[in-house]
C-alpha cells in the first residue's frame, strides 16, 4: 500500500503536466464545439450540438472524411505489407547489414514537410525524374492519380517506422516453434504464415493502431504537395478542419469537426485493441 | 551605496526612455530586407530601435492572429496582406489612423487611390497605409512576338498580324498559337487551388467584363461573362499552359518563364525584374517585357502597414510608419528594388532611369481592381479556388462550377453579415 502511494507522488507531477497541456487544451476545444465562437464573434453563444449537427450537413466536410478513410486504408495498408517484406528481408543473414538498417530508417528521419518538398521535385512533371520515366506524367496534377501518388509517398516514409517496428518484433519471436515446424516438415512459406506471422500479430495490431491514428491526422503533405487539389481531390480531414479554423476563421466549428475527427479515431482504436487482445 | 543606487535608477530611467524597441512580423523577402538595411539610420534619427521577425508568409496569418488575440500584442506594427484587410478591421484588431495622420500632418494623395482602396480604407475608415504593391499584368516574350516565321504563321492562320492581345479571347487564343507553334506553353500558369488560382482566374474574370460583386453588393459571377472566363480559363490550362499546370504555384510558373519554357503569365508585375535578371534567368533576361492585363484591369494586390489596438507603442509604431513611408525613404526602397504605392516613386526620374518599366507598373496599378475584400476574404479564395479548379480539371461542368463557387461567396457574405 505503501509502495502504491510512493508511486503515485512520484506519477503526480507528470500527470499534471499532462492533465495541463493535453486535458485543458481538449476540454477547452469540446467547449467551444458547444458554441458559436469564431476570431470575429468572441462573446459566444451556447449552441448545443448545433456545430455538430452543420458537420455532418456540410458535404465536403463529409467528402473529406471518406476521402480520409480510403487514404488510411492505402497508406496503413501498404505501409504495413512493404514493412514486413523489408523486416523479414533484414531479418535474413546479409552483408552490410548497417547499411541496410540505415538506409530503411533514413526516410523515418526527415521531417514530413521536408519529405514533401523531395518529392514534389522528383514528381514535377517538367523537372522531375519519376515524370521523365513515365514520359511527363503529371501525377498530382490529375485528380485520378492525385490521391493515390500522395498516399504512396506517404507510405514511402512510413515504412522505415513500420520496419524496424516489425523487424524488432521478429528478433524477440520464441525460436523453439519455428524450429518444430520445420522438425515436422514445414515449408519456409508455411512456417512463415502459420508460426512467425501469428506470434507477430501483437505487434502488427499495435502498428495497425499507430498508423491509422497518424494518416487520420495527415495534414503536412497535402499543404506541401497539393494544397487538397486538384479540385478536391485530395482534400483530407485534417486540412479540411485547419482551413475551417484558419481561413474561415470558425474555431468552433473546426473544434466540432476535430471532435467528431476524434471519436471515430477512438472507435476505430477500440476495435483494433479488440483485435488485439485476441491476438 | 546610496549614490549608487541613484545612479542606477536615473541610468535605468533613462535606458527606458530612449529605448524604445518596436517589434514587427514580416515576410522574409527581399522588400523585408531593403526595409532592415535602413532601419539603423531610424534608430538613430529618433531613438526607437525596430526589430523583424521574419517568417515565411504560409506562417504569417496563424501568427498574428494569436497576438491579435490576446490582451497586448507582441507585436507593434503589422504588415498586412490584403486577403486580411478586410478581416482585421472586422475583428475589430487595428487602430484607426486618422487621428494620427491629422497629428502629423501626413498627406494620403501622394498614394494610388486604387491603393488606398484595397489597403488604405475598410468601411470607411482609414486602417492602413499602404506599403506594397503587388498588382497583375501580363508578362511576355517580346522576342516571340518578333519572331518572322511565327508572325508569317499567324498571319496565314488568322489573317491578322502578330501582335499583344487586348481581349481575353485575343490572349488565349495566343497563348494557344504559340503553345502549337513555339515550342514553349503558351502561358505558365498556376492552377493550385486556393490562391493561385483565384487570383489568375480573377485576371480572366475581369478581362471578361464579369466581376465577384455588383455596385449593390450582390453577388453575379454566375454570368455569362463569368462562365466565357471560366471557359477561356479552363483551355488555356488544358491545352495552352505548361504541363502540371493544374497542381503549379507562383515558384513553378517562375521555373517555367526563367528557363524559357512559356510565352507569357499572368502574374505579379515585380515579377519582371526578377526575370530580366540575366544572372538568375539568362533564357529569359532581355527578351520580357510587361503590359497591361488584357481587357485593361489585372488584379489589385498589395501589403499595408497597420497598427495592432493592443499594441503598447502606438505613437512609435506610427512613427515608424510614417517614416518609411515619406517621400525620401520610399524613393530610396524603390532604388534598390521596392514596389511603391506613392505616385511620386513611379514618377521619379532618377527612378524611371534605372527601372524604365516603371512606367507600365503605373499603368498596371492604377487601373488595377479589387477582388471583394472582407472578413473572409482568404476562405473566399478557397472556396472560388476549389470550384475553378475542379472546372478547370474537368471534374465539374463550367456552369455548375459557377453555380457552386456563386452560392459559397453568397454564403460568406451572408456569414460577415453583408449579405441579409
């Protein structure tokens, strides 16, 4: 009992800390969900779940949150696939293995903006090298290529992060069932898919979890790379809820947003841990 | 130790009389830094010491609302582009300026009163002065123009001779001759939704006779003027602009021009000396010139000098401002490459000997016209901006991309209470 308090003193300063810069900040937002105020009305109103309810009336708000899921879906999922392809690869016995190593995690390192700006040159379509092999193809010009070109450069830089994620993950595995899989005459493909991938599966639902709370919140490559264009292709939740607030000045109604932004993460989060847990 | 003490506390005191320092927010460009190089001689004519934080301008707005926000301003003068010349006057965030203008003496006629217009007055009241001018014109190759074999072409195909366009379907339609002819784009183009490309699409709108607001404040781009210049619009950046020209900004159409690739843009008319500049642009050095937007009007753009209500240097920070912008320091900011907003700059002989296109830049800004400026004027941008772009992507039929982008700013004016 003793032991419990002393750590409970020792916990107190730090979730202080977290109670001020992440509760206050949250429970400051849903209050101005609840009303009117905007930067030029700032004696607000109670308005209930007024701004809620104009949410869901707003059709590109809407546009935004399918446009999202199907994003979420590309880059979870292929960042996912292409990390255990590149774990399993670096889990094999290969020469200049720290190489390999840094050269998977170099994407991991560059700041998202930046990563933005490497690849809006080399998917220029006058300039860029990936334009001149596919003879001037103007990728994020297109509104039928523009989504997809931003969701695998995205994917470009999250691999490095789900790699070394599940390459940890394959270095901590118990050997003792790989090796009675292959005792009882297991392929590399069935040892793979019936032992090593099922005692992963924590890890990859962890991962699972990380990512789609990181892609739901995407918002620095569509401000470098498209701006939500063209048209609205590319138009993310994130960019949509920041424009609302920053140039239609309507903090509440971007805070209404941002909460429902919120409760579907948390809804989604929930259903992975479940996965989770029973794997 | 007495003594001390009172040395200290008269030292102190007069520490804080001389040292007033104002702080401001500006955009890091090159005008920023002409500003900066004359400030010493500021401080040392009047005491006030200036500092700039300069930021790039995606983070300029986020900025300065957080400070406008709260109970004193950090900072003591603003530089105020005219997307939020509406915004912060209607928020209720800057001081009028009248009472300091009539204290000082300082005389507005000197300023464009197109300039004054977009960011000078809001409602009435004098909220800023002018700073920058960054109105729209066209940008071509002369050397295109000129060229024999091109000119026996047009000649043939049109029966007319080559020459600058003065509608907008004279410009697009050259813009399209040369795209098929020349070997470059016709036009380099910045189709990026949001700002890019409201304000080139405002350029074709205006040149169409079609405008945002009529005298009453109600809304008519859904014309039929405004649906030729969406028209017009949409081929050009289809079939005469340079590839990528749907997802381009200001940087890439300078890219395009500088290394020869368009015949023409419409853009910034600073623009000119940036691409006359042959260490910079030896393809297009010597062979640009600039004229007036077709149909006569370009888009007015332009920054202004503004002071914040919660600022704790008001008297310094008009000071400051009508320092910088007299007669003597605006001609000296011109000579090393500022864009003016005093007459007097433009007219200036030792001015126009070193910048001889000063002369069109006049004609450009004083025959320039405001989009609809207020409180929400940059979401106003996008709204318009995501409508132009899906039209001009062909994601959207033209009318109904009209129709949309003519309900949203019925919507936004409604919202700032302008519209009932």
């Amino acid at each position: 009992m003793r032991g419990r308090g002393t750590g409970l003193t020792l916990a107190l300063p730090g979730l202080l800390v977290l109670l001020g810069v992440v509760g206050l900040p949250l429970l400051y937002a849903f209050r101005l969900s609840l009303s009117d105020y905007t930067f030029l009305k700032r004696e607000a109103a109670f308005v209930g779940l007024g701004r809620y309810l104009e949410a869901f009336q707003d059709p590109y708000f809407l546009h935004a949150l399918g446009l999202t899921a199907l994003y979420v879906a590309i880059t979870v999922g292929l960042s996912l696939a292409l990390g255990l392809l590149l774990a399993v690869l670096l889990h094999q016995r290969l020469p200049l293995k720290g190489f390999h190593y840094f050269a998977v995690s170099l994407p991991m390192l560059i700041a998202p903006v930046g990563v933005g700006l490497i690849w809006k040159m080399i998917l220029h379509p006058e300039l860029g090298i990936l334009a001149y092999l596919f003879g001037g193809r103007d990728f994020l010009g297109n509104p039928g290529s523009a989504l997809l070109t931003l969701a695998l450069v995205d994917a470009w830089q999250q691999v490095s992060f789900t790699a070394l994620v599940l390459l940890a993950g394959l270095r901590n595995l118990p050997r003792e069932p790989l090796e009675a899989a292959y005792v009882d005459g297991a392929s590399p493909w069935q040892a793979f898919w019936r032992v090593t991938f099922p005692l992963l599966l924590p890890v990859f639902w962890i991962l699972v979890v990380l990512q789609t709370v990181a892609e739901i919140r995407t918002y620095d490559l569509v401000y470098v790379l498209t701006r939500g264009g063209p048209g609205s292709a590319t138009d993310l939740v994130s960019y949509y809820i920041y424009r609302k607030a920053f140039l239609g000045l309507d903090l509440s109604g971007a805070s209404a947003m941002g909460y429902l932004l919120l409760l579907l993460t948390l809804i989604l989060v929930g259903l992975y841990y479940r996965g989770l847990t029973r794997a | 130790m007495k003594r001390i003490f009172a040395v200290l506390v008269v030292l102190l005191g007069l520490a804080l009389a001389q040292g007033v320092v104002l702080r401001a927010l500006m955009e890091d460009v090159p005008e920023t830094r002409i500003i900066e190089e004359l400030l010493p001689r500021f401080e040392k004519e009047t005491g006030i010491r200036v500092e700039f934080e300069k930021v790039q301008y995606a983070a300029m707005h986020d900025k300065l609302v957080a400070q406008l926000l709260a109970p004193q301003s950090g900072y003591d003068f603003l530089q105020v582009d005219f997307l939020w010349a509406g915004e912060f006057p209607a928020a209720g965030w800057l001081e009028p300026l009248e009472p300091y203008l009539k204290a000082s003496g300082f005389d507005l006629s000197p300023y464009y009163p197109s300039m004054l217009d977009l960011v000078g007055y809001y409602q009435g009241t004098l909220y800023m002065i002018p700073m920058y001018s960054y109105a729209m014109g066209l940008l071509y190759r002369k050397d295109l123009l000129a060229r024999k074999d091109l000119q026996d072409r047009h000649r043939t195909q049109f029966k007319k001779p080559l020459a600058l366009p003065k509608t907008l379907e004279e410009y697009v339609n050259l813009s399209l001759f040369m795209a098929r002819n020349a070997g470059v784009a016709g036009a380099a183009m910045q189709g990026q939704r949001g700002d890019p490309n409201f304000m080139e699409f405002s350029n074709y709108l205006f040149a169409a006779g079609g405008d945002y607001l009529d005298k009453n404040g109600r809304v008519i781009l859904n014309s039929s003027q405004g649906e030729k210049a969406l028209s017009l619009y949409a081929r050009n950046i289809r079939q005469g602009a340079q590839k990528g020209a749907l997802n381009a900004n200001l940087d890439d159409t300078f890219r395009v021009m500088c290394q020869g690739g368009a015949f023409s843009m419409i853009t910034y008319w600073w623009m000119l000396p940036q691409l006359d500049d042959a260490k910079q642009c030896p393809k297009a050095a010597g062979r640009v010139a600039l004229s007036p937007a077709p149909g006569g009007a370009g888009v007015n753009g332009g920054w202004g000098w503004a002071i914040p209500k919660n600022s704790a240097n008001k008297e310094a920070a008009w000071r400051f401002i009508s320092w910088v912008e007299s007669k003597a320091i605006v001609k000296e900011r011109t000579l090393k490459g500022h864009a003016p907003t005093r007459k007097d700059a433009f007219r200036d002989p030792e001015v126009l000997k070193k910048y001889p296109y000063y002369k069109e830049a006049e004609r450009i800004i004083a025959g320039a016209k405001k989009v609809p400026i207020f409180a929400y004027t940059a979401e106003m941008e996008d709204v318009v901006g995501r409508e132009i772009s899906l039209a001009a992507s062909g994601q959207k039929v033209i009318k109904q991309a009209l129709q949309d982008a003519d309900k949203g700013l019925e919507g936004l004016l409604r919202k700032a209470g302008l519209l009932r």
